[in-house]
C-alpha cells in the first residue's frame, strides 16, 4: 500500500517553469494523468520516480524523500514515454540486465515471468531494435515489472499498440489496481482513461488543474453551463415549463434524437425543477442523461477555461 506525495513541488529549467507549486497525493488503485502536451506531464512523472530534482517542494514515497534515494527503487517500476533502447539487446537481454541491476535472487526467472506477463516471451530471442512501438513499449513494461514493485510509473504506456495489446495492457492494469499497487498513467487518449482510471489529476501550463472523479469535477463547475439530453412524452411543453426557470440557459429540440437539448446553468436548482415539473404537468419521462460528463468534455472545460 505505497503512498506518493507530492508536496509543494516545483521544476523548473533555466527560465521554463515546467512544474509550478503542484500537491497531489498518488494512492494504491489507478490514477490517470491528464494534460496537453507541453502540461508537465513527464515531468511529474520523472520527479515521482527519481529521475529530475524538485527546484522546490518534496516528493516522496511513504514519506521517504525520493529524489537520491536508491532504496525507493525496490518498489518503483516506471515506463518511460521515450523509446530509447539499447537496440543491440534482445529483449530478454534486457529484461535480464535490469532483473540484474536489482540483484533479485533468479533474475532469468523473473525476467521469464515478466516477458509471459506482457505477452512478449515469443519474441525474446529478438533485438529490441528490430521491435516495432508497441512491443518496444511490452518490453520496457516487462522491465519496469521485473522486481514486481508496489508502485508502477507509465508515460503513455499504450503508445504505438495495436487495440488487442491495449486490451491486454489494460486488463493487466486492472489486475494490478485490484491487487492494491499503486498505477499512474498518462495517456492522450482521453477514452483509455476514462475506461481505466476512477481517479484523475489534470495539470496545465505545470500547475495542478482538478482532482477527483471527472464526473465530480464537472459537477463543481459551477461556472459552466452543465448539458442534459432529455426525452419525454410531451417535449415541447416540457420544454416549455422549464425554460420559464431561472435554472435553465437553452433548450433545443432535437428532432433527429426526438429529444431535448437542454443548457443548465444551476445544477442543484435543474435537478430539482425538472421531475417536479414533469409530475405536475403529467409528462413522463423516458431519459435524462448528462451530454458532457465525458473525460473528453471535462479535460476540454479545464484546459480552456
């Protein structure tokens, strides 16, 4: 059950401010780590596994420093987003070095463990260089779990992966969330993190941006209007009822749904009016369903807002 804290922490690299004051609290269970590109992302990402120095600020692992501290590594495997190999390696070769470099007690045992785990023990006996992406990304897998460590660092794991490796991938995350590691991941493809993490941490320009479940965090976006797709039994009258209410910023009919397209700009108030005033003018309703609590729409509100 390892902990990362993150705590105040700041890079930056000459005059670039990569990371400015972030605090975040990383937990056993799968964490996604949403941004744009240039976000800080990586950096975190470095920051919590060692690699980069906080400018200010502390990182550590159940309250150990981790910046200089060999022992951490014991329980950190990390994937680095870059694909930078030592192509002359096969892919047990270098599976093997890093069992190695941890002087684990049968590194050929492990490594043979963590290449079946990753489905890639049919292409050991291959160069990494002649690898594509995705199974140059199976591999660094494979190494960052070759000490079976509590806490699993990935830098846009499922790049270059084709749909059944990212299933694959993804349910071995799974497994491991359900098992109490601790798994951060970024990934770009909103979809991914959506189907994978209940927790997210969004950073922008280097600052921490939201916390939470996505559908929470829109929820507290009080300054944004919140979209409801709404079908009922008389939409027009519905919709006739509700945008005499304060609540309410627009409704549109769309015909090609049969369904209203409904603009709240008070959550608490709509949530309230709308069965009241359905039941007072006896109009059944068939669906209520929020339009925009996908991650997709979330991460677009914080990033534009």
């Amino acid at each position: 059950m390892a902990v990362i804290t993150i705590d105040g922490v700041s890079r930056w690299f000459g005059n670039v401010v990569a990371v400015n004051d972030v605090s975040m609290s990383i937990g056993p269970g799968i964490t996604g780590l949403l941004g744009p590109n240039g976000a800080g992302k990586s950096t975190l990402i470095h920051l919590m596994g060692g690699f980069l120095s906080p400018s200010a600020g502390t990182v550590t692992l159940d309250g150990a420093p981790i910046w200089r501290n060999q022992q951490v590594y014991r329980q950190i495997g990390l994937v680095p987003e870059r694909e930078a190999m030592y192509d002359f390696l096969t892919g047990w070769e270098f599976v093997l070095a890093n069992a190695e470099l941890h002087g684990l007690p049968d590194p050929g045992a492990a490594a043979s463990r963590a290449l079946a785990l990753v489905e890639m023990d049919h292409a050991q006996e291959r160069r990494t260089g002649t690898y594509s992406k995705g199974m140059k990304q199976r591999v660094k897998m494979a190494s960052a779990l070759v000490h079976d460590p509590a806490v699993l660092l990935l830098d846009e794991p499922f790049n270059g992966m084709d749909p059944r490796q990212r299933l694959q991938l993804m349910e071995l995350l799974r497994r491991f969330g359900a098992e109490g590691r601790t798994v951060l991941f970024s990934s770009h493809i909103l979809e991914e993190v959506e189907q994978l993490a209940r927790h997210i941490e969004v950073v922008v320009a280097g600052r921490h941006a939201a916390s939470g479940d996505f559908r929470r965090i829109r929820r507290l976006m009080t300054n944004r209007p919140h979209r409801y797709l709404v079908r009922s039994s008389d939409d027009r009258r519905l919709a006739a009822a509700l945008i005499a209410d304060a609540s309410t910023a627009g409704i549109e009919l769309d015909h090609k749904e049969r369904a209203l397209r409904i603009q709240a700009v008070d959550f608490a108030g709509f949530t309230t009016l709308l069965p009241r005033v359905a039941r007072e003018a006896g109009i059944r309703l068939y669906t209520v369903s929020p339009a925009d609590e996908s991650l997709e729409s979330v991460f677009s509100y914080l990033v534009n807002s």
